[in-house]
C-alpha cells in the first residue's frame, strides 16, 4: 500500500515535470527568438563594422539562424532527446559544459545563503512569535517588513558601499581575485569572495521565513494542545521545545524547499551586482547578447532544480508527518 | 481543600474601533471541593464553566482580569503559587484529543507530565507504564499519535495523564461529550476512583445526568455564578431551590422532559 502511493506520487510528479519543461522551453524559445536583439550583432559587437553582409550570412548559418523558429525548435528538441543541450553562442562551449562550471560557482554561495536564511529565519520567526506584541517582536517584524520590500540589487549595492568601498572588508568584485590564476585560488580567498553575495541573498530570504515560522508559531502557541500543556506546568521555552518546533518544523521546512525559486532569482540579481561568475550572471549575459541555447538551457535547469525542490517539500510531508505517513489521510 | 470565594473574571476587549468593553463572564462565584470528594459544576455551554477551571489553573488569557479569592489548601492561589503547582499538585483532564499534541507519541506526551512533576526520563517511563496498566492500556499505546486513538482509550490516556503527576485536586473539563454511555460510565468511574483516594475532583459538565451518577455535591452553573450547590441526593428528594436548577432537573426525558426556557 505504501509502496503503491509512493509508486503513484512519483509518476504523477514525473509527467508534470515533463509537461512543465516542454512547456519551459517552448515558451523561452519562442521568446527569445522574438527578442529584438539581433544574436549575430551581439555576438560580432563592436566589430560589426568590419564585417561584410556574407560573413554574416555564414555566421547565421553555422548556427541555424537562417532556418524558420520551429525547425530550430525541432531540431533543439531532438537533440536534446539524445541528451544534447546544443553549443553556447556566447562561450563557445556546449550548454551543458557551461552550465556545469557555473553552477558549481553558485553553488556554494546559494548553499550557504539557503542554510544562512534557514536557521537566521526560523530562529527569528520564533523569537518573534514568543514574545508577540513585545518590543522584539516589533523590531523583528520591522525588520523582516524592511527586507521584504527591498529589492536584491538594491540591497546587495548597499552592503558593496558598506562592506568593500568604505570599510575594505570584501572584495569589491568576482569570484577571485583578478589576475589569479584560476588553479592558483586559495580556498580562503574563494571564501573572501564569497560571502557578501551569500549574506546579500540570505538577508533577503530571512525576512519571508521569520514571518512565516512566527506566524505560525503564534498559531501553535493559542493551540488548544498548548493550553493543555501550560495547564501541565510547562513554561513558555518549554513548550516552544517541545511543542512547538515539533510544530512549526515541518511548514518551515517545506517553506525553506519552496524557497529555493526566489533564492535562484535572487542569485541572478547579486550576482550581477557582484560580478560574479555564477550561474545567474551567465543567464543576464544569455538573455542580453540572445544566446537562445544557453538561455533556454538555463531555464531548463533552473525549473528542473526549483521542481525539485518543491517536490522534496511536497515529499517531507508525507515521510515526517505521521498523520500522513501512518493515516494515509 | 479548594475554596473559590467571591469570584469574578471580567474581559477587557475591543468592541467597535478603539472602544473598549468590559465583559464580565464570571460573576461572585463561590464554590467549595473538599478532599475525597467530587464536586459537578453544571451549567449550559457559554456560561463560563471552563473558564472557571483555566483561573484555578491560572491560564487565562492575558487580557483577563480576575476579582475575589481562590484558597488551594487554606492559602490563596497567587500567579506565583499557581505557576508552582499547576499540573502538579493541580491537574487537568481536558475536553477531547485536540488537546494533544498532533505530532507527539502519546507515551512521550505522558512522560512528560511525570518529568514536569520532577521525576528522571527513566522513572517517568516507569511511572507511565504502570499508569498505562491501570487504565487498562496496552504498552503498545505509547507509540501511538493521538489521532490513532479510540475514543475511549482517548480517554483513558487523558484520565492517565492526571495522575502520573500527583495531583491533589483534578479537575476534568468536559470529559464525556459525544462518547458511548459505556465509555461515558467508565470514564465518571475513573473520576469517582480517584476521589475515592482522597484526591478532589471538580468535574465540569453540562450533562446533569452523568454528574448525578458520580457527584457528591453539584453546582448549578448560570450567567457566570452559581445559582446553587445542592447535595447530589436533593434532586431525587426534590429539595431544589432553584428555579434553574428544578427547570434543568425537570428537562431530563426520564423526568418531564420540559425544554429549558432559552436566556
């Protein structure tokens, strides 16, 4: 029975995640197609003079761009079927190559932004659900409503004045320190690099998680079970371990899975501000210079990562909450 | 051993924008339960019978305000005093599952009453197993999530809960709503028990008929006082004084079977 369910969820997941990417990449396709950046004047860029009309007509057919959408389209998806994601205008590179690197880049940074907001977040969210309608729940709240309403770039300028320019303390830009050689990158200069655009991400995903886990601590807290365990003797930290992070966990956690899609749009705005090589910066250079495979090889891989992630925060339910697990409600 | 004298609990709350109302729930209510002795609170629903049990708790919410004296074992119950004994020397026996912890087992959920009433892991354990056994519970149970109880081995996990801790006085909240009439029996025999030990019992209720089964003395509950405390044989002899309460006595389908007339 419980094999079956699983067995169940899993392919129903499995035919939407093909759907939504079909329909991902139809729609980034045709988009950018239609974009009136021209892909060939991007690419040639300041040269564009000294090219003739024939080079470029042999330029656009090296890459197809002579063929109708849809026979591009076609022909993107079968290769795609034996695993091709097609080559980088921009890098030179196949997709999957490019996105590979990059992505290891980002990796770090969106690892450390997402366990940063986590805990920062739940931490905060229960503070201020503790002590509603104090002092502290204000400044908390005030807080979080400030962070909510920033903006990324915004935010993510401001700690740069703060932290590089005025108190010297980061690195103003990239992933590294220029003129390094890329094998020569100690592991603390990449960590030096890395922090503000990490801080700048977390920051930002704090403030959704703190107000989500205090609003529901505060639901937890006016519970009929937590009346029960005051009428017990507990005291309020007593029941905020015992009770209410068994409680407030499992909504926490799969807030945090669902996060992932706000942390990866995130990361496209620090990264440019910070210049930093990750895979967000690749997605601002694919859109502007219209490097259709790469771009829509991104999105490709960003839905599939944000699916993923939701589908763990879908799957937590079912393996942790016994009412699920056991009832089969 | 528990006195109530004099006893008011008024609400301040915000009526239309920034007006505020005071609402008095409980009015000069005085109620007395001895030790060995089972005291029924009757009253229709709304007419503030929890309440009355959450301020000897202590456990009123914040924006309540409390008048007149409760005297625990000859002295007053300050918030200091009730803090210090409730769920202890105090205990309460709650209204339904809801008032479990969804996601807790419910042997941890009973452990750590014992822990509140401060006994080591290992002897709450002990402690719980023997409660269990008792209340004619399997071991079994304490791996149980509240929500895959029966309802009346529900009930015998909360009686238990109230006596893993040593509680003097229990106080029981409604127990037997919406439950067969034998689980309803067994569970106002467990009360009885434990009065029979020499604990005080205040079982609050609005089913007349099952505090007669048990009690010694019942209050009449309404408008937030009592309107009488009348011994529990007075209402066959047909001693009641008060219009109230004969009305309610005559309400049963056993008896005439005449509606209480609406407030």
């Amino acid at each position: 029975m419980q094999l079956k369910r699983l067995a169940q969820f899993t392919v129903r997941k499995l035919i939407r995640l093909v759907l939504l990417l079909i329909a991902v990449s139809l729609f980034s396709f045709v988009l950018v197609s239609l974009s009136p950046v021209d892909p060939i004047n991007a690419y040639v860029g300041a040269e564009m003079l000294q090219i003739g009309p024939e080079q470029r007509q042999l330029i656009a057919e090296r890459w197809g761009l002579d063929q109708p959408m849809i026979t591009r389209f076609w022909l993107w998806l079968q290769q795609l079927g034996s695993g091709n994601l097609g080559t980088s205008m921009i890098f030179n590179q196949p997709v999957g190559t490019v996105i590979a690197n990059r992505f290891q880049v980002s990796l770090q940074m969106l690892a450390i932004a997402w366990l940063l907001s986590g805990l920062l977040g739940l931490g905060l969210g229960v503070l201020a659900g503790a002590y509603e309608g104090r002092w502290i729940d204000r400044t908390i709240r005030f807080y979080a409503y400030i962070l909510a309403s920033s903006p990324t770039f915004w935010m993510a300028l401001l700690l740069l004045i703060i932290f590089s320019v005025t108190l010297k303390l980061t690195p103003i830009c990239c992933a590294a320190p220029p003129g390094v050689l890329a094998t020569d990158v100690t592991l603390g200069q990449r960590i030096h690099h890395l922090i503000l655009p990490a801080v700048t991400l977390s920051i930002i995903g704090v403030a959704s998680i703190a107000l989500h886990t205090r609003q529901k601590l505060i639901e937890v807290l006016n519970s009929d079970y937590v009346l029960f365990a005051r009428a017990q003797g507990e005291t309020l930290w007593g029941i905020i371990r015992h009770h209410g992070l068994r409680n407030i966990l499992l909504p926490a956690i799969t807030l945090q899975f669902a996060s992932l899609s706000e942390l990866f749009g995130g990361a496209v705005l620090a990264e440019q501000v910070f210049a930093y090589p990750g895979l967000g910066e690749a997605t601002v250079q694919a859109a502007l210079r219209s490097d259709v495979p790469l771009l829509v090889g991104i999105v490709f891989f960003s839905a599939l990562f944000v699916y993923i992630g939701n589908t763990i925060a879908d799957l937590t339910y079912q393996i942790i909450d016994p009412r699920i697990r056991i009832g089969g409600l | 051993m528990l006195s109530v004298e004099n006893f008011s609990v008024t609400f301040t709350m915000y009526d239309r924008g920034l007006v505020q109302k005071q609402l008095t729930v409980i009015t000069d209510l005085d109620l007395e339960v001895r030790a060995g002795e089972v005291v029924a609170v009757v009253g229709s629903s709304g007419s503030g019978k929890s309440l009355l049990a959450h301020a000897v708790l202590g456990i009123l919410p914040a924006n309540a305000e409390t008048s007149g004296r409760i005297l625990f074992q000859g002295e007053p119950l300050s918030a200091a005093r009730c803090q210090a004994l409730r769920g202890r020397a105090i205990a309460l026996i709650p209204q339904s599952i809801g008032y479990l912890d969804p996601l807790m087992t419910v042997g941890a959920q009973v452990c750590r009453v014992g822990q509140l009433n401060g006994l080591a892991k290992p002897a709450a354990k002990l402690v719980m197993l023997e409660t269990f056994k008792r209340y004619n519970l399997a071991s079994e149970v304490q791996h149980l999530y509240p929500f895959q109880l029966s309802g009346g081995m529900a009930r015998r996990v909360l009686v238990a809960m109230a006596v893993v801790g040593q509680a003097e006085l229990v106080i029981a909240d409604e127990p037997t709503p919406g439950l067969h009439p034998d689980v309803v029996t067994e569970t106002l025999n467990h009360l009885r028990e434990l009065a029979s030990e020499g604990k005080g019992v205040m079982l609050i209720t609005h089913d007349i008929e099952a505090a007669l089964q048990i009690a010694d003395r019942v209050a009449v509950f309404y408008a937030g006082t009592t309107v009488e405390i009348a011994a529990a044989s007075d209402f066959a002899n047909g001693k009641l004084r008060h219009p109230y309460t004969q009305a309610l006595w005559r309400a049963l389908p056993q008896h005439d079977f005449i509606p209480v007339a609406g407030d």
